[in-house]
C-alpha cells in the first residue's frame, strides 16, 4: 500500500516536502454507511477518498501552497476481493488500483468528464509504471 500511495503522489506537482494521509481497510458495511452519509447512495463502494480540496489534477490550487495533510482513504477490502475476481488479476494488483484511485482523488483528480477521466486514468498508468506493472484495469473497464 504504501509503494502504491507514493507512486500516486508523485502524480502531485508542487506538493509541500512532507504529505500526510490515512488509509483505512475495512468492509462494504462502512463503506455503504460512509457512501450514504457523503454522497447520499445507499450501496457499498471500493473506496471513498475524503481530502482538503486543496488541488485539481495534481497542483495546489491556491498559491500560497498546499496542505500537507492530504485527507482519508476508506476501501472495502470485501469489494477489493470481488473486483480482483471478477476483473481477472491479484487481490494485490486490485488493492494498488484503489490506493492510487484514492490517493489520486485526493490530489483532486476525478472521472467526472471525459477530459478530466482521461487526466486520471493517464496518471494511474503513470503510477503503476512506477511500481513496474502495468495497471490492472482495462481501458473498456470502469468501476466506482
């Protein structure tokens, strides 16, 4: 977990020396309680990603730096478990994905646009091409 978080945060540009984060490991029951307290869905997710909103696509969005606490990452490991399986590759690689999905969103990428998607899933192969593997999901492949 923690290679996969620093592959994703070296997708940041201009990030303070020291970042901080929290990654939680739990289960579709938490993740169903956090989805519907925040985003009004009542059903389990792979991961919830909770940041200071303090940068888009990777940059600081104010000039006078960046927070250095970045925010929490929730994933459901019954839903990492699920996805490995279905999508065909290792519980690890799965686990990767949702790390540097959550990290990513933390550093204010999101998959809302196709513009903004394609930012994304660029900087998620850029992330695991750091790890030395490509990454896990399919370009056709799309999970929430």
């Amino acid at each position: 977990m923690r290679r996969a978080a620093l592959a994703a945060l070296a997708q940041g540009r201009d990030l303070p020396a020291r970042v901080e984060l929290t990654i939680r490991l739990t289960d579709d029951a938490e993740l169903r309680a956090l989805n519907r307290q925040y985003r009004a869905t009542d059903a389990p997710t792979d991961v919830l990603s909770f940041g200071s909103e303090g940068y888009r696509d990777g940059k600081p969005r104010r000039n006078d730096g960046a927070p250095d606490y970045l925010g929490d990452i929730a994933i459901s490991m019954e839903r990492c478990m699920a996805q490995a399986e279905r999508y065909g590759h290792s519980v690890e690689d799965e686990l990767a994905l949702l790390v540097i999905h959550g990290v990513l969103h933390l550093l204010g990428y999101d998959h809302h646009t196709p513009a903004r998607r394609q930012r994304m899933w660029q900087a998620q192969d850029r992330a695991f091409a750091l790890l030395g593997r490509p990454n896990p999901l399919k370009p056709d492949q799309f999970h929430d």
